[in-house]
C-alpha cells in the first residue's frame, strides 16, 4: 500500500507586499516535516512580491507578458482572448495575468522567477523550521480540448519535477518508452482540491511522496514548458491557415508579376 | 483546514478478460466507505472487458479509434506519431492505443464507453459493500506546450467533473466570472501519484473529498472534451497553414483557368 495526504491549513490570511512568505507558511504549518511538498497558489507569492500593476492597464499589462500570440478569439463586448506564450514560457489565455482575488481596480502579474520564489520559500522553511521540503509554486490554466481549468506548476524546489520512466520496464519485461510523468503538475492538481479561490486557503501540504523530494533545489518547473520545434501547435489553426493562404495568395500575386 | 487522502491498495493482480471489477476492487479495498472516490486505470477496465487486439494491428487499431486526424509528425524509422480524436471525443497521441503492459503480441483499445464502465463499477460496489462511492477511469495522456504526461478523467461515475464556481464570489466580493475547475481531472492526476504502471497498482482510493460525490450517476466525463467551434487548434499547425497555402493556390489555379 501507498499513501499520501493533502492538507490546507487555516490561518493564512491577506497576503501584502513584502511580507514574509515563509513566515506565514512556517506559521500556518508548524509540523511541517522532512519530505512535505508545501504547495503554494502564484496568485500570495506574487502578493507578497508587490507584483500588483493597476486595472486600467490590464491589456498592456498582457501586451507586456507576452513574448509571442499563439491564437486569439474574439469576444462581444470585452477585448479578444488572446493565448500567447509568456515571458516564463507558459501558453496561457491573457498571459497569466489575474483579476480574481486582487484589491479593487488592480490586477495581478505572475512571479518574476517562481522557481526563485519556490527555492526562497524552501531555504526559509528550512532557516525557520530546519526541515527539508519540497516546493511547488501553482497558477490555474485551461486546456486545449478540454474543458475545465486544472493547477499546474509553475515554479519548484526541492522536488524531481519530471518522473522519468524511461529505462524501467512494465509488468511484462518491456521498457516503457517514452514514460515521463509531470509529477510536479500532478501534486499541483491534487494540492487544487482542498485549496482554492473562494475557500481563502492558499497553501497545501502533501505528506508521503517524500522519495519525490530531493536535497538539492534541483532545475525547477522551468523545464515543463516544451515549446520550438517539437510543438505541433505554435499557432491557432485560424492563424496558420491565415497565414497559409496569404502565402498561397503571395505566389498569386509573384506569378502576375512575372 | 481540509484534508484528504490517496491511498493505493496493493493485492489487484493481473487483469484478465471476463475479471469481474467490483469483486477485485471490493476485495482489494474493503473499508471503502460513503463518499470516496475510487480511481480505476482505464488499462485494467479495457482488460477486463477484453479490449484487447492484435499488436500487428497497432497502425489498424489506431486507425479504428481515430475520428479526424487533428495533426502528424513523421518519426524516423518508425509509423508517424497521429494525433487524433478518437471515438470518444479525447485528442491524444495513437487516439489511446496502448502497447504497454499488455501481453506480448497484443495491444489495449480504450474501454467502449467509460462512463458506462464507471456507473457499473459504482453500482458493483454499492451492492458487494453497501458503500455510495464516486468512480474516475483514468488514461494517461500527453499536453500540448508542456513536457511529460499526466493522468486524466475519461469515465466517471457519482462525482461532479466539473465544480463550478461560476456566481462564487471570490474574497473581495467579486464574481468569479471563468472559473470552473475539473476536478475530476484533478482527482485522477492526483491518484496516478500513488498508483502507476511500474508499481502495478491500478487501483487509488480518495478519501475526504465526499462533498464533490452525488447521489446520481451524474453525466460522467463525456462532458469534460471540448472540441468543434471553441477549439482554437482542432487542427495542427503544420496542417492548417499546409490548406491555407492550398487555397491561396488554388485561387491562383481558379485565376488561371478564368
């Protein structure tokens, strides 16, 4: 038998600029022990990073975020949703920019380095606690061809982001090809089952996947995106077939000029 | 403070054709109680109801469950990777074809209808046990933009899939205008943390989750694809431009023949 736990203490409160993240986590959860994932909603870590930019500028603040559209849809009466690809490299609709739960006419950008935010919480955990945890910094997302938003991680320490399988051979004797779990979005996922937007519990402890934790901080979150030439879908099919017919439409135009 | 726990029982065997579910899952798990969730890997419900195929037949297999072709990419030296929606309206890699864990010479097709194989399970278990469980099937697939796999909901059973939190306020009193969560996806992604192919432990039992089961069978995970007008990439993006480019030119040919 294996067994894990997810628990979502009470007691942590508003999170403001400046305070100290692992001060509230140390408090909320004192019995914090070696092997614990501490799973922690973007939405306090960019708080207490003051990444708080005005609501007017919310669009510009999207413009800012993204490096690259991958599609657009256009929608009556509010701006087109825009899904691009974002400074940390995450395809995510309005770049992972956030107006739920933040002060009125405000609105919320992602951390600037969430892995960095995931490895000062770790090192402060450690320095308050003296315990050895994991990390995973969460944000919400769609998906493609699936309805309903699922938490991933965006940021990590201290925890084997990716379960490599590759190697391991299955019941029969057989090598099971291309097996990498994205464990790191699995406990995001699971740790969004007891906290969550309305119930004001931002963090989550899971206990008993402590072989999943290491002792270094390890590469982070920041190698999940798989974006470049292995991605099948860079762009929205309405954007490519744009783009391929005014291609098409070019050889048209060179043809009459010849 | 919420809790809740994934426990994955050991003593499920292999899995034959015939194998009455409910009387491996009650045997393995005989303390389930009111409200938990048991996770079933989809791979020993299709070995149950005899999923099983020739492996001669993988690119025929694949070929049976596809729908449409959603994009390709050639490999070397082996049949190119499809992208496919399949009969059940999920976009995955070889539309769910699975050559893993099998035995030798043979592949595994998807259970013919999930949710069906979820409500029988459910009832199974009602009347070995006495208990009103929720069931989630679950396959392993693949995302675009992000690296690794991830367990998903393709069959439930007394469970909401989706939580809607559409009319929910959030902490500052503002509606939640977008904010529907697959919880049913969550569920399985967090239970493939304790079971999984090497560990051979295809069953997980959730526990402390009681309020996202009902009392009906409910609508099961049909609803949780979303595909047609709102899908931004039901086509790759190789594809897409590669018909646009066709139209362009074939505008160019239509202005020729004039």
């Amino acid at each position: 038998m294996t067994e894990f736990s997810v628990t979502a203490p009470d007691g942590i409160g508003e999170v403001r600029p400046g305070d100290d993240l692992a001060a509230l986590v140390a408090h909320a959860c004192p019995d914090l022990t070696d092997g614990d994932v501490v799973v922690v909603a973007s939405k306090i870590v960019s708080k207490s990073e003051g990444r708080v930019v005005p609501a007017d500028d919310r669009e510009a603040a999207i413009t800012a975020e993204t490096v690259r559209v991958v599609a657009t849809r256009e929608r009556p009466g509010v701006p087109p949703l825009r899904i691009v690809e974002n400074r940390l490299g995450l395809v995510m609709a309005a770049a992972g920019v956030d107006a739920s739960n933040t002060p009125e006419g405000t609105v919320l950008l992602l951390p600037v380095d969430p892995d960095d935010s995931a490895r000062r919480l770790r090192a402060g955990l450690r320095e308050r606690l003296g315990v050895r945890v994991g990390v995973v910094v969460t944000d919400t997302a769609g998906r493609v061809w699936r309805d309903g938003l699922v938490d991933l991680a965006i940021g990590a320490a201290g925890l084997r982001v990716v379960e490599d399988e590759r190697g391991r051979r299955d019941s029969a004797g057989r090598e099971l090809g291309m097996t990498v779990r994205a464990v790191a979005d699995e406990i995001a996922a699971a740790a969004d089952l007891v906290k969550g937007k309305v119930t004001g519990r931002p963090v989550a402890v899971v206990r008993g996947l402590g072989h999943l934790t290491t002792d270094d901080d390890g590469p982070g979150a920041k190698i999940l995106p798989r974006l470049g030439e292995v991605d099948l879908f860079s762009e929205g099919t309405a954007e490519a077939y744009a783009r391929g017919l005014a291609d098409g439409r070019g050889e048209l135009r060179a043809g009459t000029r010849r």
